[in-house]
C-alpha cells in the first residue's frame, strides 16, 4: 500500500530531508586521500546525533554503520573501516536520518581528485539518470515511467543499470511501498499520486549490470570490478513537477554541519 502523505507529515519530511541533505553534503566535504570510511562515517554519526535524528540504517537488519560508504567498484551497502580513500577514487555515500518520526533518504557519489574520463562520465550519467527520473515523477505518469526514464538516459550512453536494488516509498519507515526499479516500461507499477514521496535512487556501473555480495554480508561490488555510482534525491509529488525534499535551498536549520 503506498501512503499517500497528509500536509503534516510533509512538512516533518521537508525537516528529515533537509537535514538529511545536509548531513550528506558535510560528509561528503570531509571526503579526501588519506581519510578512512570509518572516520567518514563516524563523523555522519556524530551530525546525525546533532540534528537530533537517528540513522535509520544503523541496526537495520545487523547493519553496523551510520551510513552506507562504497568506494570504487562497491556498489551499495558499503561497510565502513579501514579503507583509506585515495586519490582517484569514487566515493558513494548514502545518509538517512529519521526525525521526528519520518525518514530523509539521500545518496550522491564524490570524485577524489581528478578520475578517470570514463568514470567522470559515469557520475554524469548517473545524475542524469537521476534528473531524468525526477522529472517522469509526475501524476498521469507511473511508476514505470520513472524507471523507464532512468533506463533510457544510461542505456543511451552505454553504462548499466544494476537490477538486484531499487529506489522506494519514503516516510515513516525508511522503505515503503512503492519499489521503484531503474529500469521498466512506462506502463508499469501504481499511478502516481500527489503526496506521495519516493526515494528516487539509480544505481549505474560502468561495465556489467551483475553484482557480487563481499563476505561481510553487506557490501555489493560489481561483477567485473569496474566502477559504479549511486545519487538519491527524496522526492515529494505534486500535481506540477516533483519537488526535491533533500535539496539544500532553503534550510530551517542555523547548519549545525558547517
Ligand atoms: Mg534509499
């Protein structure tokens, strides 16, 4: 059942989502060579603590960090530890928080340094899959039509869409109903409807779709060991273009993060 979300809940989301975005983009500031994913991850922590929310991912099934920090060919549900980043690297990060009862889900992938032509071109991908899908997040549409939009701008330039995860429903659990694939016919899935808020959130590799779970029953590299990006918005429906809750354009917050 998808929830369509009163004018209450929706501004407890705008608040979960703006701090969210901002506890994202104060991460992802700290991203450089030589910094650990621990530290990285930690410090979300610690940001997470002072807005007063709770990660949603610590805990959630036995999972052990604050956010989900993949390096590289790590594709989601990255463990954080030891890894130092290096220059050259991709760095995805994954913030939620959960405030005042409902969830703010944001992801976006860092380049250290100057990266590979290839690679650049698949963080731009990536976020134009994003946009693409963002912008198809319309009533009349459905869901399908997000995903076909995702598809479509990555298959185009040659990158794929990786099948085994997929974006969601958002509020007061952190996944709800609907599954949102990146990849689908527009026909496909439930009518979208104004109140209704997704976490858009296309995972893309540079080579092949397959992935490979690591031994720590968590992280999800890719089959071929290329690179792969993640970026997330959550998003509100409207009846006019979707609004991006965990856009930093207008915070409530004096930023505690910077
Ligand atoms: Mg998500």
């Amino acid at each position: 059942m998808i929830v369509i979300k009163s004018q209450a809940d929706i501004e407890k989301m705008r608040v979960s989502c703006w701090a969210a975005a901002e506890v994202l983009q104060a991460v992802a500031a700290l991203v450089q060579p030589g910094v650990t994913t621990a530290q990285l991850d930690a410090a979300a922590g610690d940001l997470i603590k002072k807005y007063g929310g709770k990660s949603p991912f610590l805990g959630y099934k036995g999972f052990p960090c604050h956010t989900c920090i993949s390096v590289n060919e790590e594709v989601v549900h990255g463990v954080a530890g030891k890894r130092r980043i290096q220059y050259g690297d991709i760095v995805s990060i994954d913030v939620g928080i959960v405030l005042n009862g409902y969830v703010g889900d944001n992801a976006t992938t860092v380049a250290v340094g100057v990266i590979e032509p290839r690679t650049q071109q698949l963080l731009d991908v990536t976020q134009q899959a994003l946009v693409a899908g963002i912008a198809a997040a319309r009533v009349g549409n459905r869901v399908g039509a997000i995903s076909h939009a995702i598809q479509t701008t990555v298959e185009a330039q040659g990158f794929s869409v990786v099948r085994e995860f997929v974006g969601h429903g958002v509020g007061k659990r952190m996944h709800e109903d609907p599954q949102i694939p990146n990849f689908g016919r527009p026909g496909d899935g439930a009518k979208l409807k104004p109140g209704m808020t997704l976490a858009i959130e296309p995972m893309i590799n540079a080579g092949v779709s397959e992935v490979q779970m690591l031994a720590d029953g968590w992280t999800v590299v890719t089959a071929d060991g290329q690179p792969s990006a993640h970026f997330e918005h959550t998003v509100l429906v409207t009846e006019g273009d979707a609004e991006i809750l965990t856009w930093l354009k207008k915070s409530p917050f004096e930023s505690k993060a910077r």
